[in-house]
C-alpha cells in the first residue's frame, strides 16, 4: 500500500498500480512489452482487489492512466467498474521494455543480464526504455493535480524508482499498489541527472 502523503504535496504524487498476473507471470516467466499477452483468471482476482483498495484511498483517485498492453487494459477495466466513471487516458509509451528474444525465458536465467543492463537480442536497450518513460512522465504532470493512477508493468515502476528515486526498493507483484513522489524527478531534471 502507498506510504502516508502527508508530508508531501499531493500534485507531486503519482499512484502506481501493476497489473494482475498473465500466464507468463505465474510460470516465472519474461513477458515483455512485445508480448500482450490477457489476464489470468488469478490476474481478474488480483484486479479485483486491487480495484478494492482503490476505491477506499482518500482522497479519491481522479483519473487513470494506463498503458495499451491487454494487461493493463483489463486491470484498468476492473479498477473503473469499482470507481465508477473517471477520465481514462491511454498511453502507449508506458508499455513494458520489449524483451525480444528474451520473452518467456525464466526471470532466473535474464534477471543478470537485465542487472547489467545488457540488451536483449531484438530488444529494447534500458537506456532508450528509461528515455521513453521519462518523456511519458513529463507529458503527464498536467494531470498529477488530479491524483492519477498509473496502471502499467513491473519494468516501468523500476524505471520510476529509478527517476524518482523514491517508491519500492523490490519489485511489485502483480496488482500491487505503490506511489512515486514525482517532486523528486522535477529536482533530478533540473539537476541534469536524466540518462
């Protein structure tokens, strides 16, 4: 669950939520932004509940912002019907790192070569994903004033800790639910810090 808000502006915050489990996911399995893969019915749950906790964050969650991965679009469908009508925006440049030919090789087995941010044969390189992420933050601080949630992959809330330098030091499981405080990339912008 986020941590308490309130020493930090609320237009600074970006709620995260990851989506429910695919197939890939329960097996220990890579699946990357290349691969768009549905739910599991363990995903609807894991949806579900997340969808449940949502709807009892105060103050409310004002608008969603997902990814266009089929995982994500469900979740995201799951989580509106427990919220009822909010803004929706779509955006595909919070889609997952495309792994190439590392999809649906065990996390085991990658999890060194994505550590030393090797890039994977038809892949997509760490530093152009973190790129693509960052520039997919700075066209969403217009909305942060009506405290979104971002519904999106395990590799994009890395990227945000990664930017932020705040949220989860481990990886979320699916449908798990963090913040980021966004006040940390606007000083690392600055700064010059952005790779």
């Amino acid at each position: 669950m986020p941590t308490s808000a309130s020493s930090r502006p609320a237009n600074a915050l970006l709620l995260f939520a990851r989506h429910g489990a695919t197939a890939p996911n329960l097996a220990g399995l890579r699946c990357g932004g290349d691969l768009d893969v549905p739910l599991t019915p363990e995903g609807r749950l894991q949806a579900a509940r997340l969808a449940s906790a949502v709807a009892m964050l105060e103050p409310r969650v004002g608008m969603i912002i997902t990814a266009d991965l089929i995982r994500t679009r469900e979740t995201t469908a799951i989580v509106l019907d427990a919220l009822g009508d909010l803004p929706l925006l779509v955006e595909p440049a919070f889609r997952e790192r495309r792994l190439g030919r590392w999809n649906l090789l065990p996390l085991d087995e990658t999890q060194p070569l994505l550590a030393a941010r090797q890039t994977p044969p038809q892949g997509e390189a760490h530093d152009d994903f973190r790129l693509r992420i960052a520039d997919a933050l700075q066209s969403i601080v217009p909305h942060l004033p009506r405290r979104p949630l971002l519904i999106a992959s395990k590799g994009v809330a890395r990227v945000l800790g990664e930017l932020t330098g705040d949220g989860p030091r481990r990886s979320l499981g699916n449908g798990e639910l963090t913040e980021f405080n966004f006040a940390a990339l606007a000083t690392a912008e600055t700064a010059g810090t952005r790779a």
